[in-house]
C-alpha cells in the first residue's frame, strides 16, 4: 500500500506507517499528532535560558541583548539558568536509573531473607564475583547469607556519605585519577542528586563552571553506581545473558493469542509476569477462552531485559507504545517505571485493553492500579495475567489490524557473552582492533524522538559505522530500531566493511551488539574499561565513541554526562536545551576534554554525526600508533 508523505517522513518502520494510516482511520491521535500541536515549541525552553527555581519568576533570558532582559529577577544570567536546567535534568535522569538500581537491590535483600514471592538467586558465580568485589567474606557461608551482605552493602551506596561508590573503582586507574583532580569522584548516589537540587536552589550555586561538575559527579554516580547496580544485581537474579534469537516488531503481537506487553524498565515486574503467563491453570483459562496461548512481548527497555535474558519478543520502541494499543489485539499493556506515555490511558479506551500500572511510583489517568509488590511478586503477577486472559473475549475482532512486520534478531551479548563468544578472551578483539580490521567501537544508544523520523536517527547512523568497519554496542531503543532494521543477525555482517565482516562471520556475531537496556550502558563501561586496561592506557584512549541519536529523555542527558566523563567523545542526534548559553555550549563541545578527555557533539544529520565519530575513532588510533 502507498502512504502519504505525511506518513513516511514520520517513521522508516513500515508497521509504523501501517499503524499510523489505521490511526488516521479511525480518527486516533498519536505522539506525532500532539508533537505538531506543540509547534513551534517555546524558544526560551529550547535555548534552556527559561527558569522557574523560584517564584520571583518565572524568568526567561532574551537570546538578544538589546530586546529583552539578560539577567533574573535574582540576578542570574542565562549561563548560569541553563547550567542549572542542565544539572537538573541529570539529576533526573541518575535519579531513575538509580531508583530502578535500588528497587534491583531490594528484591535482592527480600530474596536473601527469604521473604520474596517467587525470587531466585539464578547467577551464583556473579553473586561470588560481586561479593569478592564488596570484600564480603564467603568462606563457609550460604549463598543466601552472601546475598544478604551483598545486598545490604549495595543498598548502602545510596545513602553514603563518605568515601566512594564501589563500582566506581572497576574505572581504569587513570580515570580515578582524572575524576579525583576534578573533583567529581562520586560519594553517595543520593548524596550526588540532592546536592544537585541545594545547589540550583536559589542563591546557591551560581559559577557554570562548578554546576557543570557536580552534574558530571552526580552522572558518574549513575553510570558507575546505581545502573551498573540494576545492572549486576539483575544478573544475579534473574541470570547474566547468554546470545539468544528473538524477534521485533509490531508483528509479534498474535492475532489468536491473549497478547501482554510489559512497558517500562524493571525487569523485576516483567520476570514475573512472562513466570505466571507459564502457569498451566492460566494458559488452560486462556484456552478455554477461546485463544490458543498467552503471549507476552515487552515494549522499550523492559523489553529488552526480557529479550536479553529469555528471548522473548519486543513489539517495538519508545515511539511505538501507542501503535501496538491501535492493533486492538492488546488485552493488557501492563506497566511500571519510566517512558510510558500518559496518552495510553485515552487509547486503551478506544479499545478493550486493560491499562494495568502496578508501581506506587507511577499511577496513570485511565489506568487500573494492580501494585505489585515483591513478597507476593508471583502471586500478584498471576492476578495480572488473569486480569488480561479474562479480557480476551471482550476483544472486538474488527478492530483488530496487527501489521505483518516482524525481524530476526540476536540478543544477549553481556560482557560475559562477548567474552565468551571471544573465547575467552579480549586478545581476539584486540587484535582485530591493532590490525585495522576492526577501526573502533562504537556505543550507540537512548530513544525516540519525534523531532526526528522515527529510528532514522539510529539506522542511519550504525550502518554509516558498521560499514566503516566500527563495531556497534547498542542498548536501548537504539538496540530495537537496529533489531528491526535487520542488523542483528550474524548475517548483518555483509553490510559490513570487508575487516568488521570478516571479524564476524570468524566469529558468528552481528556487527551490531546488544547489551540490554539503558542502564545496561553500565556493561558497555565494563567493556570499556577491560579494553583500556588491558592496553594499559586510560578510556579517553581508546578509539571508541559514542552517539544519542534520538535521545529525549532526562536519562539520556545522565547518560551521556557519564559517557563523556568516563572519556568517550559523544554524538547527540538532537540539540540538547543549552545554545541560550554560549559559555556552557562551550563547556561540553569543547573545555570538557581538557577537564575529562571527552567532550559532546551535536549534529542532527546521522550519516555526519557517524562521520564525527569516526573521524575521532581514527584520531585516537594514530594517537595509539595504530
Ligand atoms: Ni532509555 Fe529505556 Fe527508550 Fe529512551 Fe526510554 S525506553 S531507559 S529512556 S525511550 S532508550
């Protein structure tokens, strides 16, 4: 079927212009509908030069000098407004990565106890590593009672006030020293975001320069704290990934089957839910409903957690929440924390799917609360899935209209895996990396963003460096516009260049990783730091990069806060709320690399923002003489 340009300038995923035309049929609105609404966004807000700290203002900054005010109420200017939106925004974002890592550390304490409803220790070599890492002893003791010290010297991190975050010191030595000088060594994780809040509260912190530090400090407390603590805690209990098949996309989603997708990010409401969905008494309720099974697929980053570690099926990415509610094929869009959009409320009531929100945390119009808490994780999570078996058969069949989009991919490559899939090793990779056939690595990650057509930004950009011969980690919902766009599979190698294919095919890998979900990022610094340390040289090094194609969330600002300060360059795909200040602008493009070794990059175009990174990639390694 032909679309309207309309449509395809909105999206390359056919499913999506599938979706958008039935959209568009039945009068629905989307993300993209609201987005052109929206225009033109405000001015002030895009340069960052608007502030509401305090109620004086609201007080906005003139971007020109002779038509409108230069300073706030209070006196600040907009290099000091926009450094403190800035440090905000990554307080926002360490705040939820780090969140979600301590909910991780809960269950892991409420497993130890033995009070949890359904948990189990899965990875008992990584709780050992882990332990050894902590310094806990383990001599003679029980795995539960490991896992009891392990969890409460991980729950510790949050509330430190002194020394420093554990994980932090996996960073090669010569980083350590780098963030000692500057003063952005984090203590505790909550420490780091508070601080952010006292210092951007009026009349505190007003030097750009000294905001700026604390929002790298409070982001490396995120990076190397609370998402590697998501991270590794996750592993420990619901198992380290292993490479895996799967696949993506909207077609996933069964037309004779009850359909469940979990939305959001913590793997420990979707594990449970994918457990109960097996439970025999419901599949038999399912069936006797008329359906021929229970099918759960996930959506954005919990998606990931569940493909990475069971292979289970992802319907799509951020931009597509709302798209898989129009297939009215949906009995239960069952959700928790972070990037679920408010607007499902509305939707779900255009059809018969059951909104189901279940953290005390996030609580939506139009949704059913079901709170899900973990001493009756299993329990409760079998409410849930009964809840959407018993919706099957208020399902209309005529709405129902599911694209048949749908790709092979490979998951699950943790830093374990790729080890593993070494041999081992990193001397094979390295090597690789010495000879030239593999130029660089490159971490591609973070979300959708209507400003640009949906996973342009993304596909666009890995396959410029897949093809220059750089290796592509992804997480996020880079990971599954890649997955979508077939670059997951071992055959993907031949849109590779000749070095990087011949690399993959010896070793039966994509030229394109995935390693999880946002806060898997984390595995990506592990990778990082291995590879630094084994060339004895420090991150900011290493021709590797980094890109945000279409980011838009408050996490993605933490996240590529710690990205540049662990030392690696970083393309951002759309223009972060900082122009209205020429000295921060400054700040991250260029006097950051003199501070951390790395500074960020904008650029909008993905075939040049590729070529930036490898331009750097290619710097580096003549740096190394290589
Ligand atoms: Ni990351 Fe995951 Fe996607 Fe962006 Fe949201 S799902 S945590 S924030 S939108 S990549």
């Amino acid at each position: 079927m032909a679309y309207n340009e309309n449509i395809l300038n909105k999206s390359i995923d056919p499913a999506v212009h599938q979706m958008l035309a039935r959209a568009e049929t039945l009068g629905l609105e989307t993300v993209w509908d609201r987005y052109e609404k929206m225009l033109p966004e405000c001015g002030f807000g895009e340069l960052g030069v608007c502030c509401r700290n305090c109620n004086m203002g609201p007080c906005r900054i003139s971007p020109f000098e002779d038509q409108g005010p230069q300073k706030g109420v209070c006196g600040a200017t907009a290099d000091i407004i926009v450094a403190r939106n800035l440090i905000r925004m990554i307080a926002g974002g360490a705040a939820a990565h780090s969140d979600h890592g301590r909910d991780l550390a809960h269950t892991l304490l409420l497993t130890a106890q033995g009070k949890s409803g359904g948990y189990k220790i899965k990875d008992e070599t990584k709780l050992m590593a882990l332990a050894k890492e902590y310094g806990i002893d383990v001599n003679g003791r029980s795995k539960e009672d490991i896992a009891l010290a392990l969890a409460k010297n991980v729950y510790a991190e949050f509330g430190k006030q002194e020394g420093y975050v554990q994980f932090t010191r996996r960073a090669p030595d010569k980083r350590l020293a780098v963030w000692q000088k500057a003063g952005i060594d984090p203590r505790g994780i909550d420490r780091e975001i508070v601080e952010i809040m006292h210092r951007t509260h009026i009349g505190v912190d007003n030097d750009p320069v000294n905001l700026i530090l604390q929002g790298l400090k409070a982001s490396i407390a995120d990076g190397w704290g609370g998402s590697m603590i998501a991270t590794e805690i996750s592993d420990v209990l619901f198992g380290t990934p292993t490479p895996t098949r799967s696949t993506v996309n909207l077609g996933v989603i069964k037309a004779d089957q009850v359909n469940i997708i979990v939305h959001g990010h913590e793997p420990v409401l979707s594990e449970m839910i994918m457990a109960a969905s097996n439970d025999p008494d419901l599949v038999s309720r399912a069936t006797a409903a008329g359906a021929a099974g229970i099918n759960v697929t996930g959506m954005c980053c919990t998606g990931n957690e569940l493909m990475m570690r069971h292979g289970i099926p992802i319907a799509g990415n951020f931009l597509q929440q709302e798209l898989a509610v129009i297939t009215g094929a949906v009995e239960a869009m069952i959700v928790d924390v972070q990037c679920i959009m408010p607007s499902l409320g509305d939707l779900c009531e255009c059809f018969h799917t059951r909104f189901i929100s279940t953290s005390p945390k996030a609580k939506f119009p139009g949704a059913v609360h079901m709170q899900f808490n973990e001493e009756k994780a299993l329990e409760i999570a079998k409410s849930i899935v009964e809840s959407a078996v018993d919706n099957f058969t208020n399902r209309n069949p005529a709405k129902v209209f599911i694209p048949d989009e749908k790709t092979d991919c490979m998951a699950g490559f943790s830093t374990e895996a790729i080890l593993a899939a070494l041999g081992g090793t990193l001397d094979p990779l390295l090597d690789a990396i010495k000879s030239g056939a593999v130029k660089g690595i490159a971490g591609v990650v973070g979300c959708n963003n209507p400003k640009i057509k949906h996973d342009h930004g993304h596909v666009a950009l890995v396959r410029e460096l897949v093809k220059n011969n750089v290796l592509v980690v992804t997480t996020g919902c880079n990971a599954i516009a890649c997955a979508k766009a077939g670059l997951m599979v071992p055959e993907a190698a031949n849109t590779a260049g000749d070095g990087l294919k011949g690399v993959c095919q010896s070793l039966g890998v994509p030229p394109v990783l995935h390693m999880g979900s946002c806060v898997d990022i984390s595995r990506i610094l592990t990778v990082c730091a291995a590879i630094a340390n084994a060339l004895d040289v420090d991150i900011c090094d290493l021709p590797v990069a980094g890109a945000a194609p279409e980011w838009m969330s408050e996490k993605a600002v933490s996240i590529g806060a710690y990205v540049v300060s662990s030392g690696i360059f970083t393309v951002l795909g759309t223009v972060p709320p900082v122009l209205g200040s020429p000295l921060v602008t400054n700040i991250l493009t260029h006097a950051a690399n003199d501070v951390v070794g790395a500074a960020f990059a904008v650029e909008t175009d993905p075939i040049k923002g590729a070529g930036l990174m490898i331009a750097h990639i290619e710097k580096k390694r003549q740096a190394l003489g290589l």
